[in-house]
C-alpha cells in the first residue's frame, strides 16, 4: 500500500468519525474560512513576512514543535528521549517528500484532532505503518529505529486511555498470537526481517487488540 493511500485511509477514517459540520468548522477555524472575504491587500514586504511566518508556523506545528515535551526537543545524544528527536527532527527535514509529509500529517491529525477511541487506536496504527515506511525510505539508522520505536509507541499511548501501542522491533521471530504477515512475506519463515505496523493492546488485562504486522 503507498503513502497516499494510507493517508487516505486515515483521512476517510476522520470523515467517517466527524460529523460534517463539526469537521468544516475545524477546518474553518484552522485554516480559515474561505467564503469570508479576503483581507485588504497588504504592502509586499509585510505579505512577504507574513506568509513566512505562517508558513514556520504551519511546519512547527506538523513536526508537532507545540505538543512535545522540552526534554524530547532538548534531548543530548545521552539521553533517553534523543533518538525521538532525531526522527522528529528527519521528519522536518523530509516534509518536502511524500513519505515525510504524510507521516507528519498522520501524527498531527493523531494528537490534535478530538475522536473516538477505537478510531483514534486506528489512526495510530495507519500512523505506525507510515513510520515504518518513512524510516526505511529515509534511512534513519537501525539502531535509532530500535531505540525511538518504543518511544514514539509509549508517546502515542499517552492520547488512549483503554489501549496501549506497543513496537516489535525487539522481537525476531514470528508469534502469530503477536504478529501478522504483510502481503509478500514467506509464509513458511519463521523470521522476521522488518516490523511493519505498531501493536496494540489492551491497558487493563494486556490482550492483543490488533496485532503487528511484519514482514518475513
């Protein structure tokens, strides 16, 4: 499945989450009303300014510089949240690719758009795979994989309250009460070459809720 079709998916699971008049009235209030009159034309160097400065807004906001915390934005290569600030920071750097924008949009719709749980766990877990996507196409670095998968799974399941996201990157080989094969794996392999999605189980008796998807 490509990029765009995964946004789209997580796109139509909003449409379908959101009552109609609710949603255009987020996106009016967001980005602004189209049917309201312009505003009088400004001097060429304010209008310059200012669509520069709406434009650094709009990127903090998608590379969600707002919403994460202080520790993961200051992060020094010793500490534990630095690998998140390294994907987050390859994220802002790759908004220009489909990968990097389309991961950065599935995050922010993620934290910020107010909806149902079980739509919510669906649109972390569309998130996931175009994590998993982004990070290869982009060639992040195993060892950051390894160690900002957990991180961003544990950040992400602090917006659930009945469900948590788990990564599987630690695991090598394949559990089928854990993992589910993606279209292409060798079914007989009991290897795991690559995660594909994020987990996601249940807070209270830890039951998987949906499995991950890897490719052997």
């Amino acid at each position: 499945m490509s990029d765009s079709d995964l946004l789209s998916g997580i796109l139509d699971t909003l449409v379908a989450s959101v009552e109609p008049a609710e949603l255009r009235a987020e996106i009016a209030r967001r980005l602004g009303d189209p049917s309201r009159p312009t505003l009088p034309q400004l001097p060429e160097n304010e209008t310059t300014e200012t669509a520069s400065a709406a434009a650094n807004g709009v990127l903090k906001r998608l590379v969600l510089d707002d919403i994460l915390d202080e520790a993961i934005l200051s992060a020094r290569p010793n500490d534990r949240e630095f690998p998140l600030r390294i994907l987050f920071g390859q994220i802002g750097e790759s908004l220009g690719d489909d990968g990097g924008f389309g991961l950065a949009t599935a995050l922010s719709f993620f934290f910020r758009v107010p909806m149902e749980e079980e739509t919510k766990v669906r649109v972390g877990l569309e998130a996931s795979k175009l994590y998993y996507l982004f990070v290869e196409q982009n060639d992040v670095g195993h060892e950051i994989v390894r160690q900002a998968s957990p991180l961003l799974a544990a950040l992400m399941s602090t917006q659930l309250d009945k469900v948590k996201l788990e990564s599987v990157d630690h695991l090598s080989t394949f559990d089928s009460a854990l993992n589910e094969r993606i279209a292409g794996s060798m079914s007989t392999s009991p290897e795991i070459k690559a995660p594909r999605s994020f987990l996601a189980r249940v807070k209270a008796n830890s039951m998987v809720r949906s499995r991950a998807l890897v490719r052997t």
